[in-house]
C-alpha cells in the first residue's frame, strides 16, 4: 500500500502562522492547529502563497478592494481568533496560554497593585451613548485616569456586550458602574448624592475646559454621538463644558472627548481640592 502523501498547511492566525503537515485527504477539512489550537480549514502553504501573490498584484496596480476582497476569508478567520485576547483563558486552559493577551494592545497586562485609590467625587454618566466600542473606551479611561465610577443610561449598550468587553478590557471589573433606563433618574440620584452635573457639550454658554474649575464633587455628561446630550437632560444641568477646538470641523469622537477632559479634569480637581481626601496604597517597587 502507498504511504499517503502528506502535505504543508498553514495556520491562518496573524501571530501565529504555524506550518505543519497533515495528510493529503484532510485537505478542505476541519483541523486544529497543533501550536495555538485553532480550529481551521485546512489549506496548503501553496494556496496562501498564490493568494499572497494575488495580493500583491492587485496592491502594485493601485486596486486595493480587490486585494480587500481576496483576503477577506483570512481575515474573518483572524477576526475569530483574536477573540482569544479579549477573554483571559478558563482555569485549566492553557492551549491559548502563549496567546493570552493581544500584542498588539499595550494594555494587555493589568498592575498587580494599584498605585493610588480613584477620585470617587469624579463620576460621568452616559447618556444615550449609542457605540459599545466608545462605552469600552470610557470604561478603560476611566480606570487609567483614576475616577470613581461610570453610570450608564438609555440606550447606552452595558457589559458583557461583546464591543463593550472586547474595548474595555477587562477595566469593567475594576470600575463602579451601574445603570437606569432613564438618564434623568440617574442624574437625580446623583444630585441628590451631592454631585454637581456638567455637560460636555458645545454650546453658547459653555466653559472652556482648560479654564475650568471642577466642583469638589462632579458628575461629567457625555451624550449621545449625534444628538449629543439630551434636551431633558441639558435643562437639568447649570454648567457645560467644551473643549477648545482649532480644526473646521469642531468635533470629536465621543471617548476621545471623554479622554482628553477626563484626565484634564482630574489634574484640576487635584491642585483645587488637594491629594488630601485620597487614600493611596504603598508605591510599586
């Protein structure tokens, strides 16, 4: 009896991209990658490099969506793995153990100790924010630039959504949050706990954000990517906030918004209400 032909595949994964050999007949088939464990269709090294060739073609005379088009199935396939990243392992796992964390994210590795406590007087509240991937920026700036919590309202999408989770990593674990069906009620909730609102928004009577003088307890609104921040609750608001802007169109994304105030806020409340109210844990070594 002939010995069967053995043939090389390729694992489709960006970071991994193993070459290893099965038999001939598997070819087409479902197989798993012996280095990270994907479950893949099995295809020779040959068709990649013949794909990779298309490609190339294509970019070199300047048409890019046919490229796009060819290497679409790779890059679903791709797509699926790097959910690894975005979800740590289950206890006992360990097959995905060298793909734990995505490289290409700096913040795949968490502190072991936090350096201090967050300013629990500084809250935002999201009102009828519509994106999952700007309410797991938020979640993450929150975190990084240490403020006390996230309330989240209407139709702002909440964890575990997947956009929120695979955004936020994991920084919704460590953040306060909660949410209501209505941004109002938990705008009157956070008043009635004392808090001052001010709404990021452009408007006439807006204060600059870099001439700001945070109140010691504050509740930032953000509002919605289009409509921005709610007539009902606009009218619940005595102060507003813009950041200066140079460019025509004199509008930014959401969280970046949320990011660039956030941490210009934080600094300001710091040298007007003083470290004093902060609890810190010890140094990291």
């Amino acid at each position: 009896m002939d010995k069967p032909t053995r043939v090389d595949v390729c694992c489709p994964h960006i970071i991994c991209a193993a070459v290893f050999e099965i038999a001939e007949e598997r070819l087409g088939r479902g197989v798993q990658c012996p280095n990270c464990g994907k479950e893949m269709t099995a295809r020779s090294v040959k068709i990649w490099e013949i794909l990779k060739k298309r490609q190339d073609a294509y970019l070199a005379q300047d048409h890019a969506w046919q490229a796009d088009q060819e290497n679409r199935p790779f890059k679903m396939g791709s797509a699926r793995t790097r959910e690894w990243f975005y979800h740590r392992p289950k206890p006992g796992d360990n097959r995905f153990e060298s793909f734990r964390y995505d490289l290409q994210y700096e913040a795949g590795q968490d502190r072991k100790q936090r350096r201090i406590e967050p300013i629990r007087e500084l809250v935002v509240l999201l009102d009828d924010l519509r994106s999952q991937w700007n309410v797991g920026a938020v979640f993450r700036t929150i975190d990084c630039a240490g403020w006390g919590a996230i309330h989240l309202a209407g139709i702002t999408p909440m964890p575990p959504a997947r956009g929120v989770l695979r955004v936020s990593l994991g920084a919704e674990s460590y953040v306060p949050w909660d949410y209501h069906a209505r941004a109002l009620d938990s705008l009157v909730k956070l008043c009635d706990a004392g808090y001052t609102p001010v709404a990021l928004e452009q408007t006439d009577d807006a204060e600059e954000l870099y001439d700001f003088e945070p109140p010691e307890r504050m509740a930032l609104i953000v509002g919605n990517e289009v409509s921005g921040v709610s007539r009902e609750v606009l009218g619940q608001t005595g102060r507003r906030l813009q950041i200066p802007m140079v460019g025509r169109k004199a509008s930014l994304n959401a969280a970046v918004a949320f990011g660039i105030a956030a941490f210009e806020i934080r600094q300001r409340w710091l040298r007007r209400w003083g470290e004093s109210s902060i609890s810190t844990d010890s140094p990291q070594g």
